[in-house]
C-alpha cells in the first residue's frame, strides 16, 4: 500500500511541469566560482494537506534548509517560504513537496523547478518517519536535484584534479598452498576484508587466510577448525580493525578467531545464512538476511531495526568510523548511517547517476568518512558528503571488461589499495587510488611504470620478465611466479622461460617450506613429538620440491637447502629436556586502559614472583615482557642474586604504543613474560604467556575520577566546530562586563552585563546543546550509578563527537561533552562528582569578591583561584542553562561540606588543568561524519529565555534583597551605604544606568566623600563618553585619596579619550609609583601609552 502512495504522489509530482531528468552543466571556465543559487522550499499546498500535517513538516523543512545551507552553502541557499529578509526576491528555483500520512507510514515526494523557464528536475521520494532525521535526508535530496541541472554525473571526468584509480596487480589462488591442512585442493576466495597493517583477509570457502600486501600467506587464522573439526568454515570472513576474525560457514554458527589466543569461538547467530555481513570499529559483528539483522557483541546477540520505511531490504553492510553501520537503501538511493546499538545517525545521497543508485552492490567506508561504492555500472569515490571524487566505468588496462561481475570489493585505505573480487570468476584484481595515499612505495611506483608499458605493449615478454624481477627482489614469489606463467604461456616451448618459471616456483615452494617448519617447530613445543610428526613431513617435502626445482641455480639451491638443515637441526635439539627453572608466578596482571597510557609509565601493570626452588645462586635475573600493542619490549632493572630459597617481587611495566588509543575494541592479548637470569655460569630463560585483556579506547575503570580528563577533548574539530558555530551565529549584544546602554526598568537587556563574558557563552553553548538535543540515556551494560568509585566494574565513556552524533549519553558522556565544548573556547572547566554521579563546573573569571552576585538559595558558586566557578548539571540541558546551574547547585549543598563547601563533604571538585599531566586527552583523527549547531534563531529563542529566568532569578532577586536591606537602616548607617553601593553596581551592569546614577547620588546625599559611589559615577560617565565629568570625579577622588588606582585609571582612560596623550603618560608614571602591576595592565591594553 505504502508503494502505491508513493506512486501517487510521483505521478502528481510528473504531471505538473516538464521534468528535466539530467542536465548539461553550464560552460564555465576551469577555476570560475560558482556562487550559491537560491531555493525557496513551498510549504505543502494547503488545498492537498491537512493544516496539522502542514505544522507537522514545517520545522522539519526549516532545519532541512539550515542543514543544507550548513552542509552544502558554498551551491546553494535554501529557505522556506517568502525571504525574510526581502520576500519580494524571487529564488531562482522552487522546490514543492508533496507529502501524504498514514498508519502504515509517511511517504514525501520532493520536485525542484527552476524559476527562469520552468524545467522540473527527476522526482526524489522520501519514505519512513518524519522525524529528527528527516531534515538531514531532506537537504541531501536538495542538493541532488539541484546538482541534476547542473553536473553530469554520468560524465567519467567528474573531477578533472582527481586521477582515477590504476592497476596494480592480480592474485591467483595458487599462491596459497593447503598442503599444511593434509591435502592439495586449491582455494576458492569467496570473500575478501582488510585487516591491521593493510594485511588480506580471504574467506576461501574451507578456511580463512591471511595475506601480507605481497600476497605472501602469513596465517590461516582458525585452521584448527577445519583440522579437528572438519567444518568448512571460510564462506565468509571478516576481520576487525584490531584483527579479530570472525567467519562462518553455511548455517547460523560462526567462529571468532582472536590473533593471539589459541582457542577460537564457536557462537550463533540466530539466523541461517545470511546476505551481508560486518565487522564495526567496536569489534561487534553484524550480518543480515535482508530483512533480520542481528549484531554480535561480547558474545551476546542483538536484533537491529535498520528499515528505514516499510519498504526497506538490507542487502549491504559496510563498517563505518566510530563504529558507525552503513547501508545501502536503494529506495531512497542514499546510504544510510546507523550507530552500532542500530540508531539512525546520518543519511547521504551521492551525486551519481539514477541508474547507478538503484544497482549500488557494494560499500565500503574510509576512516575519514569518504567510501568507495560500486555499482553494475561503474565504480566510485565519494567525499564524506556525497560529492564524487572519481568514477571508473570499466577495468583499467591491462584488464578488460566492467564491473558487472565484481560482486565486492575491500579498501585498504593507507596504502591507497583498492581490491575487487570476482568469486564465480576467482579472480581478485588490486587497483591503486593515488588521492589516498600521500606517497607511492618504491615498488608500487616501479610496477605502475612497468604496468604502463605493459599496457602499451600487451604481447611484450620483457615487461613481463622485468615484473617478474621486480616482485622476486622484492620477495613476493608468489607475484613473480605469476608473471613467469603469464610469458610462458605466451611460448611454453621456451626454454629460458622454463627455467625462470621452475626458480620461481622453486622460491615460492621454499617460503611455503619455512612457513611449515615455524609450524612443525610450535607444535613440537607446545604439545609434543608425535604430534608435530606429520607437519615435520610436510615441511621437509616442500623443502626438497623445492630443491629439485633449484638444481640448476646453484646459490638459490645452496640457500634453501641450509634452511632445511637448519630446521632439522633445532627440532632434534628439542628431543633435550630443559633444565629445571625457578617458580615464577604472576600476580595483579590483568585489564590495560588506552587512557592510562601516561600512568603506566610510572605504575607497574603488575608484579612476578620468582622463588629460587635450585640449589645453586641464581644472578643477573632480568625480566622482559612484550605484548602485541607494546611501543617496545620493556625489562626491568637486574635483580643481582637470588639465594635458593629466597623470592623477589619484580615489577611489570608496560609501554603502551600510540596506535593503542584509536583501538575500539576490547581484545585479549598475549602477554609474553620472559625471565633470564645465570645459573652456574650459564645463561637461561624462562618464557610465560599471560592472556590479559586490551581494553577499547573508551573503557575506563572509576577508581579515580579525573579519569575523565582524558575523554574531555577540546581540540575535537567536530566540538571546536560545534561551540564556534553557537557563539559566532548568537546574538553578541550584551557581551562584556557592563551592557552599555541606558534603560529605567530593569528588563530585558540586565542578563547581558549582569554577569561575565564567559557565562553568556557557557550558558549559550549549554542552551544549544540542550535545543541540539542530548537524551539522557544510562548505559544499561554499566549504570553509571552503579559503577562509580568501584574499581571492579567497567564503565564506557563516549567520546563527546560521539555523544554529539548520536544525541544521547549517562551523566559522564553529557559531562565530558560539554565540558569539552567549553574548553573550546577557552572556558576552564572542572570535573565535579556527587555520589553515583559526575557533572562539571566552569570558571565565570569573575573576581570572588563578587559571589553576592551570583549566590543565593538557589544557586551556587564555587571559590577557585581568586575566581568563582559555577556547577551546571549536564543531563537535563533541555530544561535550559538556569534549570542546570540550579540542580547542580541543589547537588553541591546536599552533599557538599558546612554551607555546601566543596572540600569536606562529599563532592569532587577537580579542575582540568591540574589534570592533564597524569590524563591527557586521547588525541582523535579527522571526523568521518558531520554535526550540524542547530539553528542560530532556534538557540536564540532558548537563551532569551534563559536571560529572562537569571534576570527574574539573580537581578531581580538581589534588588529586592538589598532594597529591603537598605530600606530597614539609618540613612548614613555604613551598612546601608554598602547596600545601595552593590545595589548601584547591580543596576550598572544591568545596563540600567539611570537607576545606577539615582543610587550612587543617593548615596553622596548621605555621604558626599564617598570613594565608592565617586568611582561608580566616574565609571558611568566614562562609558556613556562624558568624558569631562569623568575626569573630573577622579580628580576629586583623588584629591581625598591620591594614591587610589581606580581613580588614575579612570583619568588615563578619560585623557586618552580626550587625545591628550602627555596628560595620560603623566598619570600613568604615577601609577607606576603606586601599582606597577596595574600600570602594565593598562599600558598593554593602550599601546599609544608607550608611545
């Protein structure tokens, strides 16, 4: 029913103007800039749609219009309905929408008319909810049909500054040999993923195999399963970023298969052979049947909703960054971005052609967010946004044919390698995108030479023989091997081309040798020799077919046959039994944190134990550990001697390498413990291997709250973008210590002044976050308030980009995000906890003597540093700036010490800076994904009214207060003065002047010297530019008290004012006699004054 509507709508949408279905662009010069067309987006037609659908789509269609204007401003402008600036400009193009709500689902079509002669572009349907994710698919599907009257994007030259992709090589099943797993059938790749260091990962329908970039076999990770089990188990495999393996077979198990632990996971999925499959950045797997989808993770099984509309079919899953899950809905013809839990984050519709969006069969993702999609008709590059940077509609020579049969593909992004795969073909190709890589290795660049030739040349064997050269130097016999078929099959009767393809292959049978005997040598170490038997007869065949096919190459001969000598040797010395060791035991080695990788420089990962249980003195003991994610071996200093009998307690460090902190899964990892010591004159050893467990990036354990410090990062250009964009679209009237400005009542403009600079920006950047929308949503897996101050328990922090993306988090997430805000723009900030809780504080730099300002019931300040500091609450930002400092107040009176004091109760008071030198910030990569600040008048509309509540909750409030203070003592009593002083100082910053002066003159009514209300006075002349009356109170101030700063500062200010230069060098040298440190501030600040 759903598509039936749809087609309604498209068939009204066809029938009201000529349909342009793809434009030629206009001529323009290479370099012309095109400026911004406009787009007038009309608000459904009130004779087709109901009034409360109409208000329905409505602020929907106004944040389509931001977020296109954000996204993609330097093309277009968009807006809805008549310009509010000027409503008489006619846009150059109209966009109508066509929108239709049912129980079964909503369904929009969208049809963009240019305005000059009334062409309409191809109709864009929108199906699924009209909810926060409309807006963003909305101004994706503007941009599109703006760019169909524009860019050709059949055209292959999409981007004449970006080269298309080169060929690079080919992989042939040969060179990867099963003899080891007991017989000789050759591999059929049906799947292929890209691991850790660019390494191949090949589902080859019985086993997975791991490949180096040279097509060199490194591994056949989970062989055991195809071995003891005898079940095929490489019909599908993919690999972690962290290298984690996760393959299936036919059915619903599948095996995960960690690097450097001996037993693999049997697990099911729950549903039976599925169409697409993935692994995210969080180590979870997913796989659909196209209309279930299930995600692995932790062993535990989840159902995902990734249907966007009635109509949807998953067929394509790709991993994105920050765990991201992309697919591919061809209804919409757009990617579709989900979190890892399956909420929608982003939706992207590439510039491509409509036959090229409807027969999309692959996706893949690159870290910063650009992909690599292919469809039957062509391959692509896209930037984050959808624009294509390249288009491929055939195989580049020396191959032949298009893509039609490449049913996949896998990107190795570092290297620029892109691979496809042909599996009912079994053929696997390697192109070479040069935009992705900065610099070409030295082979890559010298086979791209020889390949140039080769396409210039087909039948050339020369070319051929030199790859073949190439790739043997290089150590890749497999390629070479491949090189030396291809001549001779070109003339098999070649003698010199058979004795260059029997060294070849003679080479390769050699490394496939050593690859057996490191094989037969682990096992004969780990189990035993019966059981290493049948492997040590496995590598010595390949050795000697090796050798036979090397007689007539006497160095390469002699070569291998030492290998093999070598490799008989040392299992024979294994028949030795080793000498008794000492007792060695580990204790407290257990989890590691990335975000510790600071403090485990100086705090051991744990402790061995080694109790010499000889009869002789050991000496000279050294421990040595390393482990996969260790930035080098780490030994401890020597223990001298060791008396038999006698422990020592030896510490274990670790050095985290930098690559640990962009590691997002949890992974066990193998930790090698190696003690060497001399016994008897003789040096020994003793190995131990430890699995302990690498934790994802984002884990921490809240034994010590500052741990946040390291998921606080300012310098995030997604937060620096963020807060920038908050304050830089807000309205700046009010900035400053006093609001300028003349006003009788106490209005609308006193929460401009009334408090610091950075209050109007952190209450501004809280009262965005809270229209941007944050849910609050507790991690069921770990509540935070369970888990915090526990050290048993593991807790996740998101992340503030990511809490931003998915617009929700616990109390730490929203904590760290909009701390992390504020400190982008120069806001200090401080982690603040309460039992089972943590928000944070921000420093006001408002002088402490001020607290009477800002303190009352309601609200409180924090003393720090000669500064005050307010508390906000960061869950409930939705309610507003005020509501947060609010509840955050109620927080530190409830559980802060005598008078809510945040030293002797319970509550934390850590600022930031005093934290970062044991937890700095986990330094990030580029963002993959884009954030929109919501719109600037929608953030206006909540600060006004959070102005409105500090006015009525911190002015008005304080009025009242000393008012009825003032009212209730004698007139010259000093308590009253000092009341109507703070009373006036209000008023001023209020902006309310005129009540400002009426105090002050109130007060030299009772008291004619007063200093205080003179330098109030002299101050609102001066900022009012009655520069003359100011100078003059400050003469008069400092006639009764020659030596007051306040005065000489006043009357430099006022000289400079009035340009008598000399004047103000005069007053600023007696300053300097009374306060240098005050002289240099306002000579700094005045730079004539140096003059």
């Amino acid at each position: 029913m759903l598509r039936h509507r749809s087609l309604i709508l498209l068939f009204l949408l066809s029938h009201l103007a000529p349909v342009l279905l793809w434009a030629s662009p206009p001529e323009l010069s290479r370099g012309t800039r095109i400026q911004p067309e406009s787009i007038q987006i009309d608000l459904p037609d009130p004779r087709m749609h109901a009034p409360e659908l109409r208000n329905e789509l409505e602020p929907l269609l106004h944040q389509a219009a931001h977020e296109a204007n954000v996204l993609f401003g330097d093309h277009i402008e968009v807006w809805v309905g008549p310009a509010a600036e000027a409503p008489q400009i006619e846009p150059q193009y109209s966009l109508r929408v066509l929108a239709q709500r049912s129980a079964t689902g909503n369904s929009m079509v969208l049809q963009l008319t240019r305005t000059h002669d009334s062409q309409s572009s191809v109709n864009f349907p929108l199906l699924g909810a009209w909810d926060t994710h409309l807006p963003r698919l909305t101004a994706h599907a503007i941009r599109y049909l703006h760019y169909s009257f524009r860019e050709p994007l059949s055209d292959p030259n999409i981007d004449p500054k970006s080269e298309k992709p080169l060929f690079l090589d080919e992989f042939s099943s040969s060179m990867i040999s099963m003899i080891d797993l007991g017989h000789t059938s050759r591999v059929f790749p049906m799947s292929i993923d890209i691991g850790p260091g660019g390494h191949i990962f090949l589902g080859a329908l019985f086993v997975a195999v791991e490949l180096d970039h040279l097509y060199r076999e490194v591994a056949k990770p989970g062989s055991d399963i195809y071995t003891r089990d005898s079940t095929n188990y490489g019909v599908d495999v993919r690999v972690s970023a962290a290298g984690t393996v996760f393959a299936r077979g036919m059915g619903e198990d599948f095996f995960v298969i960690h690097p450097d632990h001996p037993r693999h996971q049997r697990l099911r999925m729950g549903i039976a052979n599925p169409v697409a499959s993935t692994v995210l950045s969080d180590g979870s797997y997913v796989a659909t049947t196209g209309q279930r989808t299930v995600r692995i993770h932790d062993s535990s099984m989840h159902s995902l909703d990734l249907r966007a509309h009635e109509s949807a079919f998953t067929m394509i899953l790709a991993a994105g960054p920050d765990a991201s899950l992309w697919t591919w809905d061809p209804v919409l013809g757009a990617a579709l971005v989900y979190s890892a839990e399956g909420e929608r984050l982003d939706s992207i519709v590439p510039l491509m052609p409509e036959a090229d969006r409807r027969t999309v069969r692959a996706l893949r993702v690159l870290p910063d967010g650009s992909f690599v999609l292919l469809s039957t008709e062509a391959l692509y590059r896209f930037d984050k946004l959808g624009s294509p940077i390249w288009r491929m509609a055939s195989l580049p020579a020396p191959l032949h044919g298009d893509f039609s049969m490449v049913g996949s593909i896998a990107v190795d992004a570092e290297r620029g390698y892109i691979y496809g795969l042909n599996a009912s073909a079994q053929r696997m190709f390697r192109l070479i995108d040069r935009g992705l890589t900065a610099e070409l290795s030295e082979l890559d660049a010298q086979v791209l030479k020889l390949n140039a030739q080769r396409a210039a040349d087909p039948g050339s064997r020369t070319v051929l023989a030199d790859l073949a050269r190439l790739y043997e130097d290089a150590g890749a016999p497999g390629l070479a091997l491949e090189m030396r078929r291809s001549a001779l099959e070109r003339d098999p009767f070649d003698a010199e081309l058979n004795d260059a393809f029997n060294r070849s292959e003679g080479l390769l049978l050699a490394d496939r040798a050593v690859q057996g005997a490191e094989r037969a040598l682990e096992i004969r170490r780990s189990i035993g020799p019966e059981s290493a038997a049948p492997m040590y007869t496995v590598a010595v065949q390949q050795f000697e077919q090796s050798l036979s096919r090397l007689r007539g190459f006497s160095a390469e001969h002699a070569q291998v046959a030492r290998k093999l000598s070598s490799f008989q040797r040392e299992f024979s010395a294994l028949e030795a039994p080793p000498p008794r060791p000492p007792r060695v035991e580990v204790a407290g080695l257990s989890d590691i944190f990335p975000a510790l990788i600071q403090s485990y420089r100086s705090t051991p990962a744990g402790h061995l134990q080694v109790t010499n249980t000889l009869d002789e003195e050991l000496s000279e003991l050294r421990v040595t550990t390393s482990f996969r994610f260790a930035d080098f071996a780490a030994q401890t200093e020597p223990v001298p001697t060791l008396s038999p009998g006698a422990s020592v307690e030896v510490p274990v460090y670790v050095t985290l390498a930098p690559e640990v902190l962009n590691l997002q899964e949890d992974i066990p990892v193998m930790f090698k413990i190696e003690l060497s010591y001399l016994h008897a004159g003789a040096e020994q050893q003793v190995s131990l291997n430890r699995t302990v467990m690498m934790r994802r990036n984002t884990a921490l354990l809240w034994d010590d709250s500052g741990k946040l410090a390291s998921f606080i990062t300012p310098n995030d250009e997604i937060v620096q973008n963020f807060a920038l964009s908050v304050l830089s679209g807000a309205d700046g009237s009010g900035s400053g210590v006093i609001d300028i400005g003349d006003s009788t009542t106490s209005g609308t403009r006193a929460f401009g002044g009334l408090m610091s600079e950075k209050v109007r920006q952190a209450a501004l950047i809280a009262d965005a976050v809270g229209v941007y929308g944050i849910r609050y949503v507790e991690d069921p897996a770990s509540p935070f308030t369970e888990v915090f101050g526990r050290s048993d328990v593991l807790d996740t922090v998101r992340f503030p980009r990511t809490t931003l993306r998915v617009r929700s988090g616990d109390c730490d997430d929203t904590a760290s995000l909009l701390a992390s805000l504020y400190e982008a723009v120069g806001i200090r900030t401080a982690i603040m906890t309460s039992p089972g809780h943590v928000f944070i504080a921000f420093d006001t730099e408002e002088p402490a003597a001020n607290e009477w300002i800002y303190a009352n019931e309601r609200r409180s300040v924090i003393r720090h540093g000669g500064t005050l500091w307010i508390p906000v609450e960061t869950t409930i930002l939705e309610r507003g700036f005020p509501a947060a400092w609010e509840e955050a107040s109620r927080l530190v009176r409830a559980h802060g010490g005598a008078y809510g004091a945040v030293h002797g109760g319970e509550i934390e008071f850590l600022p930031l800076a005093e934290l970062r030198a044991l937890y700095p910030a986990i330094p990030l990569g580029p963002a993959g994904f884009s954030v929109v600040a919501p719109a600037t008048a929608a953030v206006q509309l909540r600060a006004d009214r959070s102005r409105e509540q500090l006015v009525a909750g911190i002015y008005q409030w304080q009025v009242e207060r000393l008012e009825a203070e003032a009212a209730a003592l004698a007139t010259e009593d000093p308590a009253r003065l000092s009341a109507l002083n703070r009373l006036g100082i209000l008023h001023a910053r209020a902006g309310s002047t005129t009540l400002a002066r009426g105090v002050f003159q109130e007060i030299l009514a009772a008291a004619p010297t007063s200093v205080p209300a003179l330098i109030n006075l002299a101050n609102i002349d001066l900022l009012q530019g009655d520069y003359l009356a100011a100078r003059t109170r400050a003469r008069e101030i400092l006639r009764a008290r020659p030596f007051s700063v306040a005065a000489l500062t006043i009357s430099i200010r006022a000289a400079l004012q009035l340009e008598e230069l000399v004047e103000a060098q005069r007053l600023l040298e007696e300053m300097r006699t009374v306060d240098s440190e005050a002289a240099a501030q306002i000579s700094g600040t005045h730079p004539a004054l140096l003059a």
